[in-house]
C-alpha cells in the first residue's frame, strides 16, 4: 500500500490532457499496489499566492520565535510541505505552457522550498531532505519537445528534474503526451503515451 499525491497544475479542467495522463499513471500505481490512497491536490484551483518578501523571511526565523501572525503567514506552505512528506509517490501533472510550466506549479515550488526542511548545505554544498520518494511526471504539449528543434525550448522536463533533484528526489520518470495539436500525431498520442507507462 502506497501513499499518492497527485499534484494537477492544469487550468483545462476535464480536458485537460496532463489531468488525464496523471489520472490514469495513478490508476497503474494503484494496481500494482493495490489499497493505496491518493490525496489530489489542484493547484491552479486552491491558487497558492506568489512567494513574497515578508513569507520568505518567516520561514528563516526557528519555529519557536515565530508570532502567531507569522504562524499564519506560513500556514499554507507548512501544510503543502507536511502533505509532500507523507507521500510515498508523487505524481505531478505539468502542461507545457509558453515553454515552461504554469506558474500554479512553480508557487508549490516556491513554498515547499524550504532550507533546514526540504534541503539543507553540508561541506561539499546543498543536500536534499525529500528522500525515498518516486516521482512521475505527467506532461503534456502541443508540440514535440523530447526530442528535434524543439527539445531546446523544453524548460519543464529539465527544470522539474533538476528542482526536484535539488529536495532528494532523484528517482523520477517522465510521462509525455506530445503532439497534441500536431496533425498525423495528436489523433493518437494520448493513447501511446497511456499504453506506454510503466510502473516500477
């Protein structure tokens, strides 16, 4: 039995091709390990606010010394990095957009970010604290971005792995649905890319 968070960052709702391929990599996880439960959050729904100068200050001071208008302050990322902990595997749905990922996803990001929790620095330089999880990456494009001209200009595969590689999260795989408005592709390439997942 396994923990799974399913992270959606997609603002296409029920359409969303990202939303559909996370959908069914949690489905493959939950028959190979039958009795998991899986915890859904929608990120670009609860719009988790831009990091801002005074939140990225409170999280520098010890928990100890905080007020309880600075308790409150960090409430919401405290909760998102409590909710990242306990999973055993994450899924993390990731549309490509203008190159990049939505920026619901990068705000996660920003607020789980967090130095003496989710990384430290030791001698030989930072040391991720988010350890013993898998990760699988349901991405979706229009284009074709693994591979040709337009893998160049492909800043959420790369970014998301080295991000979370930076918390200890090394063990990630990468789902794509690609081509999705390219014709002679896109009639099938939802449906490859569902047949070609794998879990380990």
């Amino acid at each position: 039995m396994k923990r799974i968070l399913h992270l959606k960052s997609s603002i296409q709702g029920a359409a969303s091709y990202s939303i559909k391929l996370g959908n069914h990599i949690v489905e493959k996880i939950r028959d190979k390990y039958p009795g998991s439960t899986v915890e859904e959050l929608n990120l670009a729904d609860i719009e988790i606010p831009h990091l801002n100068a005074d939140v990225l200050r409170t999280f520098f001071i010890p928990a100890d010394q905080l007020t309880s208008e600075e308790k409150e302050s960090i409430r919401l990322s405290d909760e998102l990095v409590k909710t990242l902990f306990a999973a055993d595997i994450i899924v993390i749905g990731a549309p490509l957009i203008n190159f990049t990922i939505h920026s619901a996803l990068k705000a996660w990001i920003d607020h789980i970010t967090r130095a003496g929790i989710t990384f430290g620095y030791g001698a030989n330089g930072p040391i991720g604290l988010v350890t013993g999880k898998k990760v699988y990456v349901a991405m979706s494009s229009g284009g074709v971005y693994s591979e040709g001209p337009g893998k160049a200009n492909d800043f959420v595969a790369p970014y998301l792995k080295a991000f979370l590689g930076f918390l200890g999260m090394t063990d990630l795989t990468v789902f794509r649905a690609e081509g999705l408005k390219v014709p002679g592709v896109k009639e099938h390439a939802l449906e490859r890319t569902i047949d070609s997942i794998m879990i380990d």
